[in-house]
C-alpha cells in the first residue's frame, strides 16, 4: 500500500512540472503592448497634447512628453526633425497625407463665364486655398463636393462683385473624412479661380489686417485675439487644423465688431468678412 501511494505521489510531480511551462505568469499577463502609431498629428496630439519628444535633450523647455518608443513609431510625424513629433515646427509646415500631396501639387488657373462645376484634380488629403475673383453684378455662389456630390461647404456667397481667398477645407473629421474633388461656381459674370497648396499662404505672427475673405497660417498657441471689423454684414475667424478639419469658431458676428476673443490654437486662420477687418494678439 505504501509502495503504491509513492507512485501515485510521484505521478502527480512528474505531471504537475509537465504543464508548469504552459502556466501563465504575472509577466506574461503584464506583457506591455506596442507603442501606438498615428496616422496624422490631429489624432496624435488628442492624446499627447504638446506632442511626443524622443529624449529629455529633445525636450528642451518644451512641454511635450518624452518617450522614446512612442516617438520612433511616430517619427514620420517629426516633419522639421528636431527630435518632438507634432511640435508646433511640424503643425506649420504640415505632416502626413497633406504635406506630402502639397509637394506633388501644381498651382492651377481656372477661368469662365457662366456657372460651372470644374474638377480640381487636388491629391487625397491635400488641404488647398482658391483664389477667387468674379465681376458678374447679380453675385456669384462658390460651394465645394467630395467624389460622391456630397456637399462639404458653402465657401462664397456674394451679392455683386467678389474678390477674396478661401480654404478648400475637408468635411467630416480625422476618423471620416471628405476630400475637396469639384468646386461649384453658380453666377454670370467673368470669373478667374487660382487653387494652390494651403501652406503657399501668408503666416500669421503678431496682427494682420484686410478687406474681404482671407486665409493665413498660424504655428502659434491658443491666444487671445483683439478682433476689429468695419463691415455691416456677416464676419467670422474660424481655426482649421493642418489636415483641413475645423477646430472652432472663434467669432461668428454681424455688422461691426470691436472686441478680444479667446482663439484655439491651430494650422490655418479663415477670416470671413466684406469690409475692413484686422487681427491682432492681445496684449
């Protein structure tokens, strides 16, 4: 009986160690999963919100998180190369998608008579400007629509004569979004539309000023912004990210306007006006 209760013991080792191996562990439960990658900076920066630095060195006086892992899957994000993916270095000249079909881009001139829907031919992802200028006395209706004819915006709505500068921006958001393909112009009268890369427009630093609809870059943080505006009808400021998307409202008024507002930081500036206006930081 002894002899026998030895085996069975010993059975029951040799079978315990046996599947030991198949166990799991604390360490393999604990296991630490791969470094997120992001396909744009809108999407990266709603998680690190002043961008992600590969060393302390990097860092410098910035406020980006430092981690080395999360850096080198996102380093095409690192567009200026100073060791900080989605600093504001990389928001100005843009990253991704947009930045890369910005280069491949070359400015064209479009010109009519009558209404007429033309095809851009603008790359995936590619955030533009069109210049647009129109003599026709009963006014003009610019709108811009995706590959499907949906409707993204309504960028002009004049009743006589216009001349002024709009963002061919992108509908929907990061996670669905809509390409620019046709502009539609509705009007009778002369009409000449110039579409360039959006990063072709001027910066804004400290204040600028103008007449009528405008489109200006911007690098900077969230400000606030002393707004002056001469006109009698509609007038806004809105923020677009660098992918096309928008960010915010920051004025959206009627008739004049003599006031600060708080401005989200973001890529491009779209003033929206038929008089005079001018922006500034506030002191």
């Amino acid at each position: 009986m002894a002899k026998y209760i030895r085996h069975s013991v010993a059975i029951a080792v040799v079978v315990g160690l046996s599947f030991a191996p198949f166990l799991p562990t604390s360490a393999q439960a604990a296991a630490p999963s791969a470094p997120k990658k992001f396909t744009t900076c809108t999407a990266l920066l709603k998680v690190y919100k002043k961008g992600i630095a590969s060393t302390k060195k990097a860092k410098g006086k910035s406020k980006s998180v430092v981690n080395a892992a999360v850096y080198r899957a996102n380093k095409k994000l690192d567009i200026d190369k100073n060791g900080i993916a989605c600093d504001k270095g990389d928001l100005l000249v843009g990253s991704g998608a947009s930045n890369v079909a910005s280069k491949k881009f070359t400015t064209k001139t479009f010109t009519g008579a009558e209404s007429e829907v033309i095809t851009l031919g603008l790359p995936a992802g590619m955030v533009a400007v069109a210049t647009i200028d129109f003599d026709g006395a009963d006014g003009v209706t610019v709108s811009t629509f995706d590959a499907d004819e949906t409707l993204i915006d309504m960028l002009v709505s004049s009743y006589g004569p216009y001349s002024g500068t709009v963002l061919l921006g992108r509908g929907g958001d990061i996670d669905e979004s809509f390409d620019v393909v046709t502009l539609d112009i509705s009007g009778e009268g002369d009409w000449k539309v110039k579409v360039s890369a959006a990063t072709a427009v001027p910066v804004f630093d400290r204040a600028i000023e103008g007449d009528g609809d405008a489109v200006y870059r911007y690098a900077g943080k969230d400000i606030d912004l002393a707004v002056d505006h001469q006109g009698e009808d509609a007038f806004s400021v809105r923020v677009y990210d660098k992918d096309g998307f928008l960010v915010e409202r920051t004025v959206d008024e009627y008739g004049e306007v003599n006031d600060i507002y708080p401005m989200t930081a973001g890529a491009y500036i779209v003033v929206t006006a038929t008089g005079q206006w001018s922006l500034a930081k506030s002191k």
